[in-house]
C-alpha cells in the first residue's frame, strides 16, 4: 500500500504508529538437560513524514522518519551458568525516495514499488552479561551508524476486503549487511 494512504492531506503525508511486542522464547540444551522458557517485550514508535508527487498511475514519495524501539528480555538462567541480558534500544533517522506505478482501474489494484533509503543510526546498544561461577563475560554490540536501505514489493488489492502484498528488502554498511523479506494478506469481513 502506498505510504501516502494514512494521515495524508494532498500530496503531503504525516504518519504516526506506536508498537508493542511480547516476545516467547524457549531455550532447549538437550545434552545439558535445559528446558528453558523466558519472554520480553518492545515497545516503540515511529513517525514518518513526506510528499506523494505525481499521478495516479506513476508516483515519487520523497520521505523522512525517526524510529524508536526498546526490548527487555529476562534473565536466561542454565545453572550454574546465566545470560542476563540489557535493555536494548534504538533510535534511527532516514531519509530516502520510493518510486511507483498503479496498474489497473477497477475493483483490483496492483502497485508495484521500489524504495532507496538512507539510515542513520544515531543510538543502538545491546548486549549480555555471560555470568559463571563468579566470573563475567560481557558481550555488547557496536552502533551501526550509516547505512543504506533497498526495498521492492508488490501490493494488489482486489475490491474493498481482499489485499495483500510481497516486499524484499536489504540493508548495507560498512560492517554492516541485511536482507530479509515479508508477505501479508489482509481480508476484511
């Protein structure tokens, strides 16, 4: 779907979403006998704003956000050993242009889109304490800085209760390199 569809006033568009995530883990060790469960949760926004320049069948959306996530996990413990994870959090800026083309007049819709983004990011800390028999091992990671961010996709939508969409996506970086890809399927009763 478009990014321009929510919160949009003409060709200017200004979108806010909040995010909540519990997260289920299990740690399994067979040849040490762990059977292990454990959760956490994100919390998170982000805030996007932009320009939908063009027509109805090509269009250019010029675009900037600032995103920001939290994840709390408990402590794993495997006696006699622990892995006491910190609180990781995230803020990102980006900056970038995606370019699309609408096909289709009647009830079924087909959006095809391409997006180049510039990402910044300006806090990112994680880590774990690695903690047995009296000693620690801690393990943190290093911030990502810049980076770039490809992503392509597919959006049909098919009268007013059926709609879906396939995207693939990729990040690169000095020490950095990501790619990944998500479908969904959206029908309204």
């Amino acid at each position: 779907m478009p990014a321009s569809t929510p919160g949009s006033s003409g060709s200017a568009f200004v979108n806010l979403i909040g995010r909540y995530e519990h997260l289920w883990a299990r740690a399994v060790l067979p040849g040490a006998g762990v059977r292990q469960r454990f959760d956490g949760h994100t919390l998170g926004g982000k805030a996007e704003a932009g320009l939908r320049l063009g027509g109805e069948r090509f269009y250019a959306e010029p675009s900037v956000s600032v995103d920001y996530a939290r994840t709390s996990l408990d402590t794993l413990d495997l006696a006699p050993t622990t892995i006491d994870f910190d609180r990781a959090e995230g803020l990102r800026g980006s900056a970038g242009l995606r370019l699309g083309s609408v096909m289709g007049t009647g009830p079924t819709r087909t959006t095809v889109y391409l997006s180049g983004q510039a990402v910044r990011e300006f806090e990112g800390r994680a880590g774990f304490d690695f903690v047995n028999n009296g000693q620690t091992i801690g393990v943190r990671n290093e911030r990502l800085g810049t980076f770039a961010r490809a992503v392509a996709g597919v959006n049909v939508v098919s009268g007013e209760r059926v709609s879906g969409f396939i995207e693939v996506n990729g990040d690169w970086g000095d020490r950095y390199r990501s790619g990944g890809g998500r479908a969904g399927l959206n029908v309204r009763f």
